[in-house]
C-alpha cells in the first residue's frame, strides 16, 4: 500500500447556497475535509448547522433553490461537481450510498422490499433477477436480519420502523459502496435498536474498509462509532479532529457548549439537579450573519478580533489532525483577552 | 403602544391572497370575474332593455342581425336580438345575473351545510360517522342530471327550486372533504392540548379545526360555482330550469339552437362565449387557489 | 416530601386496551358460524400499571416504543380513560366527577407535548392559544387577559412583545416554551411532559430543561416526565420507573436505579446507551425486536430477550415486588435469592 493513497473522499471550500423570497442562505459556507479509506468521520451539529446540506451536495441531491455554488468534492480523486449527470448516476447506489433519517425516504411504499432491493441490484449490474434476489437475502442477513425469506416478500409498511431502517441500509450496502453517508439513520429509532444497528455499521466498515460519514446531533453516538470528528455551526466546521481530541480537550467555545449541554456531561462535574450549562444566544439566521465569527453573538470570549471571519487554524507540531475556526481557542477555563 | 403587523404576522389569508396575486393569468381570471359581477349588479343601469319585461319586447324585431337598429325604442341591437325579439346584450347581462346567483348561492349555502355535516361527523365518530357518510356516498353515487331531473319535476321549475336543487346534490362533496380534513386534524396535538384545557367539543370545531379545513374546502367551493353554473345552464337549456319568460343563459343558448345552421348563429353564439368565459374564468381562479394553499396545508 | 403525603395523581391497576371489539350482533355470530372468524386486533398499550405522584415530586417514565408511557401520560391527564383500574387526582377519582369538579380536575393536571410543530394551532395567534382556556374558566377576564398572556410568556422566558405573531413565525425551542405558557395558564399543579424535548437541538433542550427545573423550583410543580432519554431522565427526576410493553418492570429514586439496575431489561437499557465517554466501542446490544403490544408474549413480556430467561418466565407474569428501599422490579430472577 502506497502512503499516499488517494483519499476516498475530500472536500475542498464546498459552498451551497439556497436562493429563497427572503434573500441568500449560505447553508455550506467552505466546508473543507478528507476521509481516508476505512475511516469514520462524525458530523456534528445542530439544526441550520448545514450538515445534511453537505451530504446531499456531495450525492448531488440538492434542489433547488438551492445549488451547489462552489468548491470540489474529490471522490477517489476525481471531481463530483465536474461531472455529467449521466456519470453521477453511475456512481450512486454503486460506489457511493446515502441513508437517510427516513427510511421511507428510501421505500417506495407501493413495492416489495424484494422487488425495491432487486432493482437497485440490476441497474449497476447485469445479472439474473434469482441472482440479485440471493444478493438481497445475503445483504439483509449481514443486517441482522433474521428471516430475510420473509422481510423480501414484505411490503414496507409490514414491517417495523427499525427493521424498515435497517432495509434500507442493506439497499445502501448491495453494491458494498466505497463511501456511505448517513445522515442521522438511528434518531428516530429506540435505543435498542439503535444499538443494533450501530454494531452491524461497525462491523461493516472494518470489514469492508468502507469510509463512513455519520451526521448527527448526537454527540454520544458518535462518539462510540467515529475516528474523527468535524463540528458545524452556520454552515462552517468550526472544529476538526481525531474524537479523543474534540471530545476530551475541545479548543472551540461552541464544542465547549454543546458538551457542556448534555446532562451526562454536567453529572460528572455538577450535583444532579442543577442547572444545566446552556449556550447564551439564539441559532444562527443565515438571513442575517455577521461579517466575522458566526459564533461571535453568544461567545463569551467575543472580542473586537472576531468581527473578522476566522479561518481554520494550521496543524500544530503535537496535535497535527486537531484544527480550530476561532481566534480565542482553548479549554473551558481561559477567558477572553480584552 | 400600537402594533402594526409585518407581512408574515398577517393571517395566512393575506400572505395566500399576496401569493395568489403572482398568478398573472389567475389576476385576469380574477377580472374578469369582478367585471361580470359588476356587470350583472349594475344591470338595469347598463342594459336598454328588461328582457324579462314582456311589454318591452317587440315581436317583430325578432331574429335581427346584431349591429340593427331598433325599430322602436331608439337603440342599437349590439348583438342581435333572439327568437321573441329580447335584446341579446341585455339578455345575457341578466342571465349572467341568474347564472351568478345561482351558482354563488348554491355554492355558499351547500359548503355551509355540508361543512357543518361533515365536521360533525369527523368529530362524533363511531355511528353517527358511518350514517352520514353512508348518505354522502348514496348522493355521490347518482348521477347528477338524473337527479336535478327528478327533484325538478317534481318541485317544479323557477329560480329558486333550481338553488334547492344545486344545494341538495352539491353539500356531499363538501361533507366528506371537510370530514376528511377534520379527521386529520382532530388527531393532532393541538385538539388534543384544547380537550386537555377543557375547552368544549363545540368551539374546538369552529374556532380550532374548521380555519384548519378551509383551504380544501374554498378550492371545492370555487370550482363548485363553475360546476352549479353549468349545471343551471344544461338544465336550463333542456328546459327545465328557469321559467320561458325568464331566461338564463342557457335558455338563451337553447333558444337559438334552432337557428344555428340558418347562419343566425348569433343567439346561442354570444351567450355561449358569455358562458364559457365566465366559466373559464372562475377555473382559473379556482386552479390557483389550489396551487397556492396547497403547500400551505404543509404549512 | 414525606411519602406518606396524598399523591396528587394515583393511578392504580390502570390497564388500557384499544380496539377491543363489542360483542357480535346477529349478524356477526352467523358470519363466524360461516367460518370467518377474524378475531379482534386489540392493542395492549397498558397493562395494570400503579403509579404515584405526590405533590413537588418529578417521576420519571422510561421506556421504548411500545411500552405504553404516553398512553399512561395521557391517562394521569384525563385525556384518555383507563378501560380497567382507577384514577385518583387529589384524592378524587377522575372519571366520577361531573361538570366543575371534573373541570377542575382536568386543569390540575396538564400536557406538554412532544412536536413543537404539530401541538399549536397554525392558524391561531399565541396570544390566543395562551390566553383562550384561561379567559374561558374565569381565571382572567377580558380586561385582564392581555396582561395575565404576558406574564405566563414572560414566565417561560418569552418576550411578551411577540405574543400576537403565528406559530411557524417562532423556532422550536420558543415553540415549545409557548406550549408550556399554554400548560401553566390554567395554574395546573402537575405537568406530563411527554418526550417534551426529544424534537430539540441539544442545546435548546438545556434551556428547557433548566426552566422545567425553575418551574419546579417557583411554583413547585410536580411532574411526570416521559422521555426515552435516561441521561435527561437522570439529571431531571427524582424517581423513575421503567416501562417494557405496558407494564413497569422496574421503579427506583433514580441514584438507586443507576447504580443498581435489578431487571435485565434495565440493565440492557443502560448499557445500550451510548456515552460521550466511549470511544470506539463495540455496542452491545440484546438480540431480537421489541414485540408488538398487539400480541404480547406470554408470561414475562421480556423473556424472549432476555439473557437468563427460565422456564418459569415463559408462563408465569412477574410481580412488581420491592427487592431495596423503595425499589420494586418485576423478575422472577430475584425469587431465586
């Protein structure tokens, strides 16, 4: 293995931006990153963070008004958004998979699961319909799915909202893809269930050396599945690195926020009962951001430096992957600098 | 301290109507109506003549050529005049006037009933529900000219048991949409936060759930006036709806059938056009309207 | 609060089925002597559930898809009656009163609901949604209802300014404080929060969860709080009971269940959560799907999940019997000891 193996998926200065009555939205604003082959990268962020925004853009499925308005999405070296339609096509389903909150964003509710499964099959590959049937079963197996006779023959809406999730993954998984994106498959899902289906993503990906991107508001989950973990707020990743760095030692006072939010974050340092740390501040209006930090209006450390826009920070020498957007970065207890 | 609402603190029906003005087709639908009502409000002041008025009718200028003066009275036939020598011009702005009536009164008056049927319904669930429903589908499964042709003979013909009529065959279509909105509704959180308040059944239908049902039901309702009209219009033709002396437009067309093919085409020709342009024109209305409040049932 | 104060809501044996059918008419009985016979499809959603919650006391209700909480939720509220067991709320029973009394009852109790979308009337202005139900039971007048709107929002940390705006004009997080305005307006004496900030950013659910905690603080609320979250449930509640498939397999004040998780279905739960302090974990997780609580298994609902299931598990129901100070859970597993 060479060790300059062309990394499976990099971002550079993505933008999209939706074209709406009231004005410009820069729901991806720049967002740069590269996901090796095998590696995991967690998505983190809040609603109007721009996170799913950046998945369908990278698959190519943004709507309009919104439009892919700058930037390149390098997969395996070659250029996405240079692409014609017709070679998009040809990658979706096949080299790269997208699974959705939703699974029904995925079923058709009027087809059987077999049917849905077998269609996808044959259109990257010429084969038989008894072989892309067998291909299905033996997907749906590797799901956890016991009894995949059964689940084949059945309908979407038969079928529980868990196990219609984890259909749909197996459909993301029949042509075992290069790169899947998930964008937040287990939030609407128990804890169980969630667990289960976390376990067989894990599974996959070691053995598959799939690359995975994880979006989700959920610190907790991502924290067990990822290697690397990027933060957004207002359309920017504000914070990149391994998920020992941003979990244990996070530089920006958003990540900052946003653990300190979770009550099993405060019981460790708070007695139960007490008030939880909250974010001063409202979200973002992308309508009305400021010219510098996005952050700025519910920083604590906001100074007059931060009416610039803040870039991301250079590798240093002792943590070479762990990147910050901020001018004041630091642990929690370092004040602003007047 | 005095607070003025900004554009999207208005109701929803000021942004719908603001919505429904980008429709520039929907804006010329939408004048043409207002020049058809005005035109059948104002008639008497517009028209030379009451076409109703049998002693201003004048026999012998009957089947003239549209732009033919009269003989007697003083003015212009602009459009000709029909069979028993009516004044086109005047008898189709006081047939617009019946066709509106008819059509507008029909449709206000079945939408208010069919809207209080069906919301009923929705909420009282069970049996009550299963029985009304039932009735809607009965009335649905007729075919209509069939029974506006067997209610009319028997209560006879006139402008008003034309109304009755429309009323009776049209209220179903309001029922069972307003029904079907309510029962969405009536699950949401927000009927059931208003139970828990311990507000009662009754204003929880009008003052919660209806404004929720009324975008399905006003898009019925303007292209239910198309549809009353019409059906005025075909009943009046076979004869069986307004009265001979009182003709609507289409008496008017019936009339002139007759004439078609002996090139005096001009008496079912222009209260045709008058017809159909009205007809269109409410469907324009109508079409844009659903356009515009559909998304927002989505909110 | 002392244990032996009245419970403000005490519902005891509540069981609740939906969808039983009423018995075959003539017509039903000649169709099964046919041979069609299609047995009702009954839901199991409660199951002879006791619960109590006392004046000031947050009680937690923890459970999965299925197990019945926000059925149970709307049952303390009145929303829903019980089809067997009792509801008491201040000593009376709920579904005995009439006109007044009844009214009163219902409004001590109040809901706050989980989609801040869905549980406010699109179409009416807040001022209204607030301020109706409280102008409608004389608890303001007409001249007063502006000023008593204001301060339920200032309360809920809304500007009173906004009150004459829509729903959609406002985020989730200010939706959700309309909808607890709303709650507190009738001066209810116990909230059910059902999963009321599971459909909020993660910050957002701070802020209301630190106003629940202030609410609580002010007016001495108590709450019955249903979320499937524990982290939220650990930091909010004094006790918690847990809830598989409509019945309660385990009650505890909420250190005692952390620290000493009795019924497998517990531990599992506890253990299946993912922790910010985990990193690159193997997830464990119990094998199987959550039943349907339309057919229920037989004996203990769990026991097709369960890890050290016996035989008697299969046949035999569990009771919910104290093993700890103030702890029950419902396994034959602790008979063994």
């Amino acid at each position: 293995m060479s060790d300059v193996e062309v990394p499976t998926l990099e971002l550079r200065d993505l933008q999209t931006r939706f074209h709406t009555r009231d004005g410009v939205l820069p729901v991806v604003d720049g967002v740069s990153f590269t996901l090796a082959r095998g590696k995991v990268l967690g998505l983190v962020g809040e609603s109007g963070s721009g996170k799913s925004v950046t998945g369908f853009s990278i698959m190519g499925l943004v709507d309009p008004p919104g439009r892919v308005e700058g930037g390149q999405v390098l997969f395996q070296g070659r250029d996405l958004l240079q692409m014609s339609n017709a070679e998009r096509r040809a990658l979706r389903g096949d080299r790269i998979a997208m699974i959705f909150q939703d699974p029904m964003a995925t079923l058709n509710p009027v087809l059987r699961v077999d049917t849905q499964m077998i269609e996808t099959v044959q259109a990257h590959r010429s084969v038989s319909t008894m072989a892309a049937r067998k291909q299905a079963a033996d997907t749906l197996a590797l799901m956890g799915l016991s009894n995949a006779e059964e689940r084949l023959r059945a309908y979407p809406h038969q079928l529980s909202g868990g196990m219609r999730q984890r259909v749909a993954i197996a459909i993301a998984l029949l042509h075992g893809p290069d790169l899947i994106i998930a964008d937040e498959p287990t939030t609407a899902l128990d804890v169980t269930i969630q667990a289960q289906i976390l376990s067989e993503m894990q599974k996959l990906v070691a053995a598959r050396g799939t690359s995975l991107i994880w979006i989700s508001h959920d610190l907790s989950v991502v924290a067990g599945l990822a290697d690397e973990i990027a933060v957004m707020y207002a359309g920017r990743i504000v914070e990149h690195g391994t998920v020992d760095q941003v979990l244990d030692d996070p530089q920006h006072p958003y990540t900052q926020g946003l653990i300190g939010s979770l009550p099993s974050a405060n019981l460790r340092t708070q007695r139960r009962g007490a008030r939880l740390r909250q974010i001063a501040g409202m979200a973002p209006n992308l309508l009305q951001m400021p010219a510098g930090c996005a952050f700025a209006p519910r920083c604590a450390r906001a100074s007059a430096a931060c009416a610039a826009r803040p870039e991301m920070s250079a590798p240093s020498a002792d943590a070479p992957s762990h990147r910050v957007r901020c001018f004041h970065p630091g642990p929690v207890a370092v004040e602003a600098p007047v | 301290m005095s607070w003025r609402p900004r554009f999207d603190e208005h109701s929803i029906w000021w942004r719908v109507a603001a919505d429904f003005l980008r429709s520039r087709v929907a804006i010329a639908g939408l004048a043409v109506l207002a020049l058809v009502a005005l035109a059948a409000i104002a008639a008497p002041w517009i028209t030379p003549q009451n076409p109703y008025d049998l002693m201003q009718l004048d026999v012998l200028d009957a089947r003239l050529k549209p732009g033919t003066p009269s003989s007697a009275a003083g003015y212009t036939y602009w459009l000709g005049t029909d069979g028993q020598g009516r004044d086109l011009y005047s008898a189709i702005v006081y047939g617009l006037r019946i066709s509106l009536l008819v059509g507008v009164g029909s449709a206000a008056i079945a939408a208010v009933l069919g809207t209080g049927i069906g919301l009923l319904a929705a909420y009282a669930g069970g049996k009550v529900d299963a029985a009304l429903m039932r009735l809607v589908d009965l009335l649905l499964s007729f075919p209509t000219i069939l029974m506006a042709l067997m209610i009319l003979a028997y209560v006879g013909k006139g402008v008003g048991n034309v109304v009755l009529t429309l009323v009776l065959l049209e209220w179903a279509y309001y029922a069972r949409t307003a029904r079907g909105q309510a029962l969405v509704e009536t699950r949401r959180d927000y009927v059931e936060a208003a139970r828990g308040q311990g507000i009662p059944p009754w204003r929880i239908l009008s003052g919660h759930i209806l404004p929720n049902c009324l975008p399905p039901l006003l898009v019925i309702g303007a292209l239910q006036i198309a549809r009353a009209i019409t059906l005025e219009a075909t009943l009046s033709f076979l004869g069986l709806g307004v009265p001979i002396t009182e003709p609507s437009l289409g008496l008017l067309i019936s009339n002139g059938y007759q004439y078609l093919l002996s090139n005096e085409y001009w008496i079912s020709f222009f209260p045709g056009v008058a017809l159909l342009t009205t007809i269109v024109a409410i469907n324009l209305v109508g079409d844009q309207l659903r356009d515009v409040l559909n998304p927002r049932l989505q909110r | 609060m002392s244990l032996t104060t009245l419970p403000l809501v005490d519902l005891q044996g509540v069981s609740k089925r939906f969808g039983a059918q009423p018995p075959l008419g003539v017509f039903g009985q000649a169709l099964r002597r046919l041979g069609w016979n299609t047995p009702p499809v009954v839901t199991h959603a409660v199951d002879g559930v006791d619960l109590a919650v006392r004046p000031g006391e947050v009680v937690g209700l923890v459970g999965e898809s299925g197990c019945g909480k926000s059925t149970l939720g709307r049952i303390a509220t009145g929303l829903l009656t019980p089809t067997e067991g009792s509801v008491q709320v201040d000593g009376q029973p709920l579904h005995g009163l009439n006109g007044d009394a009844r009214l009163a009852a219902r409004l001590r109790v109040q809901m706050v609901f989980q989609d801040p979308f869905a549980s406010l009337n699109p179409r009416l202005r807040v001022s209204r949604i607030v301020g109706e139900a409280a102008r409608l039971h004389g608890l303001t007048d007409a001249a007063g209802e502006d000023d008593y709107v204001s301060a339920q929002l200032q309360r809920v940390g809304l500007d009173p300014a906004l009150r004459h705006r829509y729903p959609h004009q406002f985020s989730g997080g200010q939706r959700q404080r309309i909808g607890i305005a709303r709650a507190l307006a009738v001066q209810p004496k116990m909230l059910v929060c059902d999963e009321a900030v599971a459909a909020l950013d993660v910050s957002i659910q701070a802020q209301i969860l630190n106003l629940f905690m202030d609410l609580r603080d002010e007016l001495g609320l108590a709450y019955l709080f249903i979320s499937h979250d524990l982290g939220v449930i650990r930091h909010l509640c004094d006790r918690v009971a847990v809830m598989y498939l409509g019945r309660v397999v385990e009650s505890a004040p909420v250190d005692e269940l952390f620290a000493r998780p009795n019924h497998p279905y517990t531990r599992a739960l506890l253990a299946e959560i993912p922790r910010i302090d985990q990193r690159r974990t193997a997830f464990n997780t119990i094998r199987g799907e959550i039943p349907s609580p339309i057919t229920p298994p037989s004996g203990c609902h769990f026991h097709p999940r369960c890890p050290q299931a016996m035989p008697r598990c299969r046949s035999e129901v569990p009771t919910l019997r104290g093993i700890a100070i103030h702890h029950a859970s419902a396994c034959h597993l602790n008979d063994a000891a």
